[in-house]
C-alpha cells in the first residue's frame, strides 16, 4: 500500500529559528513530489519535485528529494510568524488511470514571536 | 484564489438530509479530484475525474455520490450521512498529464457538520 509519513506532527517554534521538515515515503510508480502550505484554508502549492540532488528555493524555503533513500526535507530559514501553518507532503502516482496524490498527515508548525 | 471555487464554504445537515455541494475550476485542467479532510487525519482522496470519466473511487460508501459534468464541474452529492462524516471537503483540479507539471489547486473547501 502506498504509504507517505511526515515528522515531527506539531513543532513549536520561535521568530527567527530556522525549521526542518521531513516526508518519507514508500509507493509504487513515484512521479513527482509535492510541498503545500494549509493555514486554515485551501492548501497552496509550494514545491514540485522530481530529481534527486536539486534543491528547489523560494524565498526562505527550500526543498530536496533524495529519491534513493526515499525522502524530502523542506526548510525554512528565519522563520516569521506567518509561516504557522500546517505542511503538506505529497507524492504523485502515475498509473494506468492517470496521475493521483498520495498525502502525509501533515506537520503543524507554530512560530512564536 | 487558486482559481477553483467551492459552494457552500459552510453546510450543517441532518442525517435525513440530501444535499450537494459544487466545485468549479476555472484553469482549463482536465481532471477534477474530491478529498475529505479530518483532523489530525492524511487528506483521503475520494474520487478522481479525468475528462468527466471516473477513474478512481477510493472506497467511499455509496451515500457520497459523484457527478462531473464536464471538465470545469464537479459535484458531490450527499444523503443519509453519518456524524462521522464531518469534516472539511475539498476539491482540486489539475491538468493531468505525462507530460506536464500535475501539481493540483485547491479550492477552499466546504465544512461539512452532520448532526
């Protein structure tokens, strides 16, 4: 069964730390792997991954996969109070049906001022 | 605005009610998805819609029923639901292909209590 774990579940942390994020995963047919912010709302799109070794970067967040050892970390530098928000892993699955995501259950993270 | 629009955003219903809620993508994508969101649970992906054909149904018991359409509208469809059925229902679109980026926009769900 296809399987995607996050950890930690919930961090708490203060202005300015700087915060890693991990997703592991174990499916058939990988395609791509996915980073979404969900503050209380729609989640929104982050990262799109599909190489091992590159890192995606936005601002204070990046992201790589390692698609040997089979993960990705999401970090975020000098964290501010709005990035507290859940974030979402997900792993896309291409089969004979089309494409599907598979979700993490999600960190929340807290960042205190 | 991510570009998909869901109806209600709020809805309490009775178990003995029929009701649905609607979900619009204005994108141009092909496929259209529903998931339900718990707390403290994965979002479970319910149905799958690529070209208003159903290619996936993950189980969902049969009083969540479905309807596409056409590529820009999807429906979910509710009767005799449970209290357990609450939870926060979304729907995403993408432009699902080999080929192209499949990342999926979300639209700001529907927040579903079953009394």
């Amino acid at each position: 069964e296809d399987k995607v774990v996050q950890s930690p579940l919930s961090l708490v942390v203060h202005e300015g730390d700087t915060v890693t994020l991990n997703c592991s995963y174990e499916v058939t047919n990988f395609r791509s792997l996915l980073w979404y912010k969900q503050e209380k709302k729609a989640p929104t799109f982050l990262f799109m991954l599909t190489s091992s070794g590159i890192e995606k970067k936005s601002g204070r967040l990046s992201s790589i996969l390692d698609k040997k050892e089979l993960f990705s970390i999401l970090n975020i530098t000098a964290t501010q109070t709005g990035d507290s928000a859940v974030y979402l892993c997900a792993v896309e699955v291409w089969g004979n049906q089309g494409g599907k995501l598979i979700f993490g259950q999600g960190t929340e993270l807290s960042v205190k001022p | 605005e991510t570009g998909v629009t869901q109806t209600p955003r709020h809805l309490v219903m009775g178990m003995t009610n029929k009701k649905s809620l609607k979900c619009e993508q204005h994108l141009g994508h092909n496929a259209m998805y529903w998931y339900k969101q718990s707390a403290k649970k994965p979002l479970e992906l319910m149905f799958v819609y690529n070209f208003k054909e159903q290619t996936e149904n993950n189980s969902v018991p049969s009083r969540f029923s479905p309807e596409c359409p056409n590529s820009s509208h999807l429906f979910l469809h509710l009767h005799t639901l449970q209290p357990e059925d609450s939870a926060l229902y979304l729907c995403a679109s993408s432009q699902a292909s080999r080929l192209a980026r499949n990342e999926q926009f979300f639209g700001p769900g529907t927040r579903l209590t079953v009394l």
